[in-house]
C-alpha cells in the first residue's frame, strides 16, 4: 500500500509539473516573437541591442542553474515557485520601464527565474522509480514545453495586434501566476537528498563526484552543442538561409519553421521510449548521426516539397536525440547528487544557448551561410563517434 502511495504521489507531482511547464511555455511562446516587436516600438532598438536580451536571458539561467542544483533536495517546491513568481515580477516591471539598461536587468532576473523553475521541474521528471521508464518521463517534459510554445507563438501575433504591446508581457506573468499555484497546491518533491550512498563520497565536493561518473561530462557536452545548434543554426539562421538562398516568403518560412517544430514534438516520445527499451547509447549514436547527415542535406535542398520533408525530418532528429542525455545523467547519477548533476547539465546547455548563436552567426559572416550547417554537421558525427567509443564503459540501467 505504501509503495502505491509513492506511485499516486509522483503521478499527482509529476501531472503538476507538466502542466507547470505547459504554461510556462504557453507565456514563452506569446511573448518571444512579440518581444523584438516591443523593444522596437518601444526603445527604438537596433539589431544587436534585440539580440542581447537573448543574451543576457540565457546569462541569468547559467548562473542559477548549478546554485539551484545544490538547494534543490530541501526546496524543491519553493525554488519552482520562487521561480515563476519571479518571472511574473520581471514581466509586469518590464512593460513599467522607460529604460533600456533597466529593462535587460529585469530580463536577465527573468533567466534566473526560468532556471530555479526548470532544474527542479528536470530533476523530478528524472526521479521516476524505475529507469525503464525516465526517457519517457524526459519526454513528456518536453512534448509539454513544446506544445506550449506551439500554441503560444501561434497566438502571440493576434494577441499582440487585438490587446496592445503590452499584452504579452501580460499574459505571460499570468500563465506564471496560474503555474505556481498549480504549484503550491501539489506534493511537489524530489527524492534527492544530502545523505550519503555508495559511490559518492562525502567529504568531496558533490560537484567533482557527479563530474567524475562515466558519461557525464560527455552529456553536458552533447546537451551544450545540441542546443547550440538549435539556438544558432536552426531558430536564427535556417529562416535567414530560406530567404537569401532559397528566395521563400516570410509565409513559407513561418511554414517550414511550424513544420520543424511539429516533427520535434511527434519524435520527442519515440526517442525517450526507444532508450528505455534498447539502451540509452544504442538509440543516442544512430540518432545524432542521422542528425548530422539530415542537417547536411538541408542545405542542398531547393523544391519546396523537399524543403518541407527535410524541416520535418531534422525537427524530428532533433527531437530524437533531445532528452537521452538529461535521462542517461538520470540513469548514471545516485539520488543524493542528482539535482546538483542536474543544475550542472543545464548550465552546460545555457552555455550552448549563449555561445551557440554567437560562434554560427561569426561563422556565416566570415565564410558563407551555409558554413554552419556543415560544421554543426561534422560536430554531430564527432559526437556520435565519441559516443560509441564511450558506450561500453556506460552500463545500461535495470530497474
């Protein structure tokens, strides 16, 4: 009886937290293609200061995302809501700021909140009692982030035009104010704690025991070069690359972009089950190579149907891959340390966020648009050989 109350626990937490991160997501999608839009209404802004809101989001969730690792195990549930509060505080000072300078401040505290709700919402859906089932788990994580973001950027546009400038903002401090309620009223907790278990000893840093597990440096570094690729090829130069090269409307561009994202959200729970099924490497190896491969290709394609079939292919490979290493860290990782692995595994991919955009974008100005296409290609393949070789130090988790 009581291990079935642990099971009705997690169920009720983790419902909680999917739909926590549902309309999380939802607020994200409405306000980041709208957020440009503001700031050039607003500040009148150029292109590079647009960009440096990114920027300096991501800054923010780097530097919270480890420190809110080492708190998780005794504040889990008020981390998650000091975290969309905060998000909430940062939107409604944002749109009651005449000042640019003010207004990155109050969206690089925004970051930090994003992190603090984030790490934790990660490390429970890692906490699941059995690793047969934690890629799945992954999975729906993300498929409820995505989805959000979907339907947010959908409605962003109408919302922007129908209720103001500031709506966005709005709405979104209002999905964060919805989300910690959902909160605050959940069994929200992991199974993380300070004690000591074998394999991690405790009078080392907690940092330098989870870094010396086999497959854990290679995953944070998988994590920061996937979303790299994600944040510096395909959401800011995929749509430059349709336009100057393949001459495709803003309308064809917002379709394939759509495109991609559906094929990301139909394969995120294919990849999350398969390594449950067959082993996290066996499933990751072939994954990140057809990546690379479907990246490579995306850039000789010119007939609209092809373009369609290959932004569909390369969201779903990237959708495939996405959170095999966030469950292999899970599988690696003993309970006491797993919110400090994980605050460690999201700063690794916060760094990739930030550098990512930066180097690619260099990289079409200096070589050609296409260059980082190739690159991202070739880094894929060293991945995935680097991968194999790994892989039978790695041993496949049993329940």
């Amino acid at each position: 009886m009581a291990v079935d109350s642990r099971r009705v626990s997690w169920r009720q937490a983790t419902a909680a937290v999917l739909l926590g991160a549902f309309l999380f997501n939802l607020g994200q999608g409405v306000l980041r293609p709208t957020l440009p839009l503001y700031l050039q209404q607003t500040f009148s802004t150029s292109y590079w200061m647009v960009t440096s809101i990114a920027t300096v989001f991501g800054v923010g969730k780097w530097v919270a995302s480890l420190p809110t690792g080492y708190l998780l195990p005794r504040l889990a549930r008020p981390l998650m809501i000091g975290g969309l509060l905060l998000i909430a505080f940062c939107d409604l000072a944002s749109v009651m700021t005449a000042s640019y300078a003010v207004f990155l401040g109050f969206r690089a505290l925004g970051g930090v909140g994003w992190a603090m709700f984030g790490t934790v919402a990660t490390t429970l859906m890692v906490d699941v009692q059995a690793a047969q089932r934690r890629g799945r788990a992954i999975s729906l994580l993300l498929m409820s982030e995505t989805l959000g973001l979907l339907l947010g950027s959908a409605a962003s546009g109408w919302l922007y035009r129908s209720a103001g400038v500031a709506s966005p903002f709005i709405f979104e401090a209002g999905c964060m104010l919805v989300a910690a309620v959902v909160m605050a009223s959940s069994a929200v907790r992991t199974t993380g704690s300070t004690s000591a278990v074998p394999g991690v000893a405790r009078d080392r840093p907690r940092l330098r025991s989870v870094l010396e597990i086999p497959g854990v440096r290679l995953m944070g570094l998988t994590s920061a070069i996937l979303i790299a690729l994600q944040a510096g090829v395909l959401v800011f130069l995929f749509p430059l690359f349709l336009v100057n090269r393949r001459s495709a409307s803003p309308e064809t561009v917002g379709l394939l972009v759509s495109v991609m994202v559906l094929g990301r959200l139909l394969a995120v729970w294919l990849g999350g089950s398969l390594s449950d099924r067959a082993g996290r490497m066996r499933v990751l190896v072939p994954g990140l190579a057809a990546y690379a491969v479907l990246l490579a290709i995306l850039t000789f394609v010119t007939h609209p149907v092809s373009l369609g079939l290959s932004s569909f292919a390369v969201g779903g490979a990237t959708g495939f891959v996405a959170g095999i290493p966030t469950a292999l860290v899970g599988d690696q990782v003993p309970v006491a340390v797993r919110g400090v692995a994980i605050g460690w595994l999201r700063m690794m991919t916060d760094t990739g966020q930030i550098a990512g955009p930066l180097l690619m974008g260099t990289l079409a100005d200096t070589v050609d648009l296409s260059a980082p296409f190739i690159l991202g290609a070739a880094a894929l393949l060293v991945l995935a050989w680097r991968c194999r070789r790994v892989a039978p130090a790695i041993p496949r988790a049993t329940a």
